[in-house]
C-alpha cells in the first residue's frame, strides 16, 4: 500500500532521513519503532505530505504521492493523527467529527439558501455516521460533551474517529498510547484491530509501548540514524543484536 524508496530529508546540516527503503503491506498494520532521534516522525511528515523531501520518492498503491499536500492526500484517503491531539477543544465531540466529511452541500452559503432539503438530508446522512462511529468507540455518552474536556485517552480514540469519517485506505498513528491510560489503551488497540480486520484499513503506528506493538503490528520495522535497521515479526527483532545495540548501546556476548 506505501512503499518508500531512498527517502532523503535534511535540515541544515542534519540529515533528519538517510536513504530510507521500506514498504507497508496493504492490510496490515505495521509499525515503524526506534530510539529518540531514528528519523520515524520526520519519515511519517513526508509520506503525510507536511515535509517535502530533498530526495527519493513515495507510492501509495503504485501512485506517485511524492510531496503532495495533506488535503490532496486526505481526498486520496491517507490520513494522519498526532501524539498530541488535534481536537476542536470548543465544540462537541459529535460536531468534531460531523466536520470532517469533505465537499459538505452547507457549506457554500447560496445552496443552505436555496437547497436547505438538501443541506438538512446529508447533515443528517453525516450525523448517523458521527453516531456510529462513536457507539463503535464507546463514547457516544460523551456526543455532547466538548472536546476538550475528555481525556487524554478518549481524545485519542476520537482522533480515531476523524479518521473513521471518510473511511480511510491508509491511517497513520504517532505514538497512539502516549498519555492514555490502560483501560483506554485496551479500547484503542481494540478498535484499531476490528478496524483493520473488518473493515480493512491498512495502519502504520509509530510507538515506544513494545507490549502495544507486539500484541498489534506485524511487519516491526526498526530505524536508526535516519534507515531501516531491521525488519520482521517482534519476536525476531526482539532477538536482533543490531536493534538492542541501537536501543541500549551495548551488547553483551
């Protein structure tokens, strides 16, 4: 589904990516670890399309997506959610996610005048699928609450949920157990799993909670210093003496 090739991005003197090859199985969920400072969040904002890079390219399903931007690649289908959230902190939860549904028939001022059948028909269509989504996370007590009153947990699972609005080919998720409590996390790694063996969305999480990855990903890819280190399931890379040299700088015979 995502296939990287000899990616390159610089800052300055600092080569932040180096080279970097890899591909994302259509359907899977891979994940994308490393120590501080591997390069995963640069890599993730140059496939997401906020980073241009200085070299290489990208394909999603065979397509050149090379340094497009971020709305183009949301109408593609790609979506991105972020270790902090990024919610609407002064609306509800349920106008959080009627609002991402693009090319909305009330948003152009002419039609809500002259159409408003219309307008009030697919607010309703967008509204039962906000409802849905949210019955499927298990916050729909929580429809009119404002956003930014939920917790760090329930903030992330409703990122998950943006996303769930325009049913999305390829999610990738920064560090979606950062801040989230056990039980939340249990929520969050469950949908992520019914969402990718029901409805077949193909996930790249980038995340430090080895006990997340292990349970949920397959392929592990391993960065360092800008590359792929290493590549396979977490038990091989568990065992891999270059991944432990990275991670804790020694390795004992």
């Amino acid at each position: 589904m995502i296939k990287v090739e000899h990616l390159v991005k610089r800052f300055g003197g600092l080569t932040a990516v180096d080279d970097c090859t890899l591909s994302v199985p259509a359907g899977s969920i891979t994940a994308v670890i490393g120590p501080n400072g591997a390069g995963k969040t640069t890599l993730f904002s140059m496939i997401a399309g906020f980073l241009k890079p200085n070299g290489g390219r990208i394909l999603m399903d065979g397509d050149d997506i090379t340094g497009l931007s971020p709305p183009t690649l949301f109408h593609k289908g790609l979506v991105r959610t972020f270790q902090i959230p990024h919610e609407l902190s002064r609306m509800t939860v349920l106008e959080n996610l009627m609002l991402v549904p693009p090319a909305q028939v009330g948003e152009h001022v002419w039609l809500a005048w002259l159409q408003p059948g219309r307008v009030r028909a697919q607010e309703k269509e967008i509204r039962e699928r906000a409802e849905e989504v949210l019955q499927f996370l298990d916050l729909y007590r929580l429809r009119y609450e404002l956003a930014g009153r939920l917790s760090g947990g329930q903030k992330k699972l409703l990122e998950l949920g943006r996303t769930m609005m325009i049913e999305p080919r390829v999610v990738l998720l920064d560090e979606p157990a950062a801040g989230v409590n056990r039980t939340l996390l249990g929520k969050l790694t469950e949908a992520i799993q019914r969402l990718n063996e029901e409805q077949g969305y193909t996930f790249v999480v980038i995340e430090h909670d080895m006990d997340m990855i292990a349970e949920l990903c397959s392929p592990v890819i391993v960065m360092a210093q800008g590359r792929v280190l290493a590549e396979g399931s977490m038990a091989e890379i568990r065992r891999n003496r270059d991944v432990l040299e990275a991670y804790l700088g020694v390795v004992e015979d």
